[in-house]
C-alpha cells in the first residue's frame, strides 16, 4: 500500500502545479461526496487513499456536512518515508491525524471569511481540537492545537456532503 502511495506521489508531482493553484477546479454543482471529490483530483488522491485505509470512508460519504482541510499529495511528500509508512501502517494513528483536519459544517471561502471576521476564528474538529484561521503574508493559514500550520492553496473543492480545502501541509502530524 505504501509503495502505491508513493508511485501516486511521484506520478501526481511530476504532472502537477500545486504552488500555483489558488482556487481548484470544481463543477458548478458536486456530484459526489467528498471522498469521491478528491479521489477525482489529482492533486489530492492520497488524502484519499489516507481516508480509506483510516476507515474514514464511511463517515466522510456521510450525510455530514463536512469541511476537510486535506494535505495536497506535494504535503504528503514532505513526511518522511519513516513517517509515512508509520502512519498507513497504523490505520488508528493515521485516523487520529485526518481527524484533525475535518470539521463538521460548511466551511466554503465565504464562510472562512466569516468566520474570520467573527472575532473567534476557530473551528473544532471531529476529535474535538482547536483550529485556528489567521491571516499571515496574504495567506489564509490554519493552525492546529499543537502549533502545526498549513496554508491553504485551493479552495471551494465542493462534495454533496461538504467542502474539501487543499492545505500545504499535513497537521497533527
């Protein structure tokens, strides 16, 4: 599984711009639940392979809804190879890390305005920690409980059951 994961990586970063992409491309309206959205995008059909073999499948193709700050397959390729053959081998280790990039709602590029904008930008995750919404250099960067960051490079990668925003980095790592 790990080898396919990182024939994936190889593959997706040689084909892809990911520094550049400011907002994903996604249809005027989502015709599959958020698994399904970043399994179809090149760009983020790892956090996809993560999302299966954590046995988040099922609740991610819930009725949810869901925003999934999800690590680019370039985030992914910043772990070391220990680290990353650690986290697929251990589905619970590697669950706990992705639950900490889901947050229950909608969380769309209007809505992280508002809620930038709230006085309290934070969200909660599925497992009940902290993210921070800040703006640092001109980038919306999210910040989680133990200080990990990532910046958000695509937006509004919509699902029937939520929204997916493309991250630079892995959080709760």
């Amino acid at each position: 599984m790990v080898l396919t994961v990182l024939a994936v990586l190889a593959i997706s970063l040689s084909f892809n711009n990911l520094f550049a992409q400011t907002t994903a491309p996604a249809p005027a309206t989502a015709s599959s639940d958020l698994v399904g959205t970043l399994s179809g995008n090149s760009d983020y059909n790892v956090v996809a392979a993560a999302i299966r073999t954590a046995g988040l499948g099922a609740t991610l193709k819930g009725a949810g809804p869901y925003t999934i700050f999800a690590p680019s397959n370039t985030a992914f390729s910043t772990l070391s190879s220990a680290k990353l053959d650690s986290l697929f081998a251990d589905p619970a280790k590697l669950a706990a890390v992705l639950k900490g990039s889901v947050v229950s709602g909608t969380y769309d590029k209007a809505g992280i305005i508002k809620v930038l904008g709230s006085g309290t930008p934070t969200l909660t995750t599925l497992d009940g920690k902290q993210l921070t919404l800040s703006v640092i250099e001109k980038h919306l960067t999210i910040t989680d409980s133990q200080g990990n960051k990532a910046k958000v490079i695509a937006f509004d990668m919509l699902g029937t059951n939520g929204v997916a925003i493309g991250v630079d980095a892995v959080l709760a790592k």
